[in-house]
C-alpha cells in the first residue's frame, strides 16, 4: 500500500493529511524513520540534513532502499517530501529551512518541527575530553534545537490554532444511547468557549480545543542521568531537556505544544557506530532486545498526533533504563 492510500484509509484523528513537517538530520537513523512515519500517515515533509544521501549509504548499494535519499524514498512510495540543506548551527540556514517548509505544505504553516541532528563523541572521562569537543557538541546539540525552537515559534505564533488530530476522535465517554454517527469535535474557531474560567488566558482564546504547532525535540536518556564517557554529550542534552521545560511553559498559553524524547540505547544508528564491546557492556538495558530508530519515530508520532495536552514533557524511550 503506497503511502497515499495508507494516509487516505486513516481517520482523521489518526491522519496528518494536510500537516507540514521539518525534520533536522533526516537523512539517517531517528530523523529518516520519523520522516518516513509522519509522511506515511499524510504530512508533507521536507527533510533537512547536511546532505541528502544516508550515513555509509556508499558502502552498502546493495542493502534495499536503505542507500536511497530519504526525501526520494518517501516520494517513490507515494508520500510528499523534499529536501533542503541545513547546517543546524547556522541562523540563516535554519530561517531558509522553516520559510521553505511553510510554503511547501501548501498551507502557509508549519505544524511539526523535530530537533534530531546530533552528535556524540565518547572521551574517556573529561579529563581526556578537549575544549574543542565541548564546543562541537554545544554547537550542534544544544544551539541547532534553540535555533530550530526559536524560529519555529515565530512562525508558529503567526498561525491560527488547529485541533490536534486527536481532538478530532470521536466522544468515546458516552455509554447511553450513542447515536450511529458520533460527529467530529468542530474545528478551533467553531468550538464553543470553555466553561473553565482559569481556560483562554490571552485575548481572543476561547479556551477550546486547539494548537498552533508541535515541536519535538530528540535528547537523550543522558540528558536524564549519567552516561559513561560521554561528559560534553551529557551536557548537552540536559541542556535540550531544560530548555524544552522552560520553553513548554512560556508557551502553552499560546498553544505550542513543546515536549522531548529521550532516546536510549538504540541500534544501527551513528549515534552508537563508535561504541567498544567494553563500553557497551556498561550501557545495558533491562529489555531483552535493543530499540530502533523506529521507536523513537513512534514516540514523535504520539507528540506530534495523539498528544494535544501534554507540553514540557520529558518521554523516555529506553527498555527501562532510567528505571533503575
């Protein structure tokens, strides 16, 4: 089934027809899954990354569609998708990025960003770790998700509110005399004034059901606690993971909703190409398999799609890592 026809077979509260999305490192591992997963089930996505081809995609021609450009694989299996160079630490790249992805939905907006470029880089300790590897790390990892925030927000308080497609389930909470038909939830501007006194903060909100944007950003269960190593890397996502918190809270009376994945020990990503046996055997899970990018692809689904009040928060994906 082409993409096309599986986004066309969900219901709207599964359906993200008519969502624009941009995603940073799209090209491989969790940002290539996560565009594949938000074009499948309708959004148009325009794929961002230093350049287009995967990781070691020359290496192994052989290996399916895995050497295929992300933005081509999703358009030769019936999604809408194109690319666009960006370099995460530049102002002006990021600003090209989201002008272009407004105009690329057709709907003059962007509903979806995903802060996924990232780099790691394991030291030893920080007595082996440079100034220089402290500075590439806080470049990438911590300034390209202010950046993309940032300018993400601009764009997004422009936008009129839309319902989150979960806002467009049905009312399951009635169990008596439930007509056949249960109409959709109307649209924000539709919707009646909340009852809830506390709801509507600013001039004009109803306090009904709606968002003027997503954003997601992808840290790391070492943002969360200390990963072996890896000093300037932990750092950095237990920057990204406070800087959502406090973004989340200064904008959900505006109706951006603004939470963070927290990735562990995934496999086949370039995140963990560079692990020792030795190392590794440290960074066990209590799950008996590792996860995948595609995990973590699930989990911006459940923000981007299935999410319309959280905001601030911290999701862990991780075998049970950060449960110990």
């Amino acid at each position: 089934m082409s993409f096309a026809q599986f986004a066309k077979s969900l219901p709207p509260s599964l359906s993200l027809v008519g969502r624009t999305a941009l995603i940073t490192g799209s090209s491989s591992g969790i940002g290539r899954q996560t565009a594949l997963h938000l074009a499948r089930a309708g959004a148009s996505v325009l794929c961002t990354d230093l350049q287009p081809e995967p990781l070691g995609a020359a290496k192994v021609p052989s290996e399916g569609s895995r050497h295929v450009p992300t933005h081509d694989l999703i358009t030769s299996l019936g999604g809408h998708a194109a690319f666009h160079p960006l370099n995460v630490t530049s102002e002006s790249d990021f600003r090209s990025a989201i002008a272009e992805s407004v105009t690329f939905g057709g709907k003059n907006r962007l509903d979806i960003l995903v802060n996924n470029a990232g780099i790691t880089h394991f030291s030893g300790g920080i007595e082996h770790e440079s100034v220089d590897v402290l500075d590439r790390m806080m470049q990438i990892n911590i300034k390209g998700v202010w950046l993309g925030t940032k300018l993400a927000i601009q764009q997004m308080m422009t936008q009129e509110p839309i319902p989150f497609p979960a806002d467009l389930e049905e009312d399951l909470d009635s169990f008596s005399d439930v007509p056949p038909s249960v109409p959709l939830r109307a649209a924000y501007t539709a919707q009646a004034g909340s009852p809830n006194t506390t709801a509507g903060r600013l001039a004009g909100d109803k306090g009904a059901r709606g968002s003027r944007g997503s954003i997601v950003q992808i840290a790391s269960i070492h943002g969360l606690i200390g990963g072996p190593s890896e000093p300037a890397y932990c750092a950095s996502k237990g920057a990204v993971v406070n800087l959502t918190r406090q973004v989340a809270c200064d904008y959900a009376p505006h109706r951006i909703n603004i939470n963070a994945i927290a990735p562990g020990y995934l496999a086949g990503t370039a995140m963990v190409a560079e692990i020792t046996p030795e190392l590794a055997d440290q960074r066990r899970t209590y799950w008996p398999h590792q996860g995948s990018a595609r995990d973590v692809a699930n989990g911006v689904m459940f923000f981007a799609r299935d999410a319309p009040w959280c905001t601030g928060s911290i999701l862990p994906i991780d075998g049970g890592t950060t449960a110990r």
